[in-house]
C-alpha cells in the first residue's frame, strides 16, 4: 500500500511539474466575425480575450495563444479552417 501511494505521489508531482515548464499552448476560435451576425462572433472572441487578459495569458499557468478565424457564417468554411489547423 505505501509504495502504490509513493508512485501515485511521484506521478502527481512529475505531472504538475511538467505542466508548469510546457511550451505555450495555442487555442483555436472559429466564429462569424463578418455578415450581420458578426457582433455576436465579435462579443464572444473580446470577452475570451478579456478573461485571458485578467489572467495573464495564462491558463492553470500555461502560456496561451488565441488563433482567431472567421468563418463567414458558413460552416463549410469553418470546417476548411478547422483541417487546415488540424494538419499542422
């Protein structure tokens, strides 16, 4: 029982460890920027932008990056950009 524990706690800090030295990360946001429903798209990427903001780009002490793509309103064009980020 006490080595199981021992190795839940190693993992544990190897895990937390490692999220506090990883690379940024970059998030994805497919939204309608442009038409007559724009202001919505638009609300919605200012108000992430303003959350990333108040915490210092940074999610559970992760650096981020936020990609944003306008899809126009069209959902094939959104899933054009979604594959096209995919096979990076």
């Amino acid at each position: 029982m006490l080595t199981r524990l021992k190795i839940i706690i190693t993992l544990a800090i190897w895990f937390v460890s490692g999220a506090v030295a990883a690379e940024a990360v970059k998030i994805g946001m497919i939204t309608t920027l442009s038409t007559k429903a724009g202001y919505l798209g638009e609300e919605i990427r200012d108000g992430f932008r303003l959350a990333m903001e108040q915490g210092g780009s940074k999610l559970g002490g992760v650096e981020v990056h936020l990609l944003v793509e306008d899809d126009g309103r069209k959902p094939e064009r959104g899933k054009q950009i979604a594959e096209r980020y995919i096979k990076r």
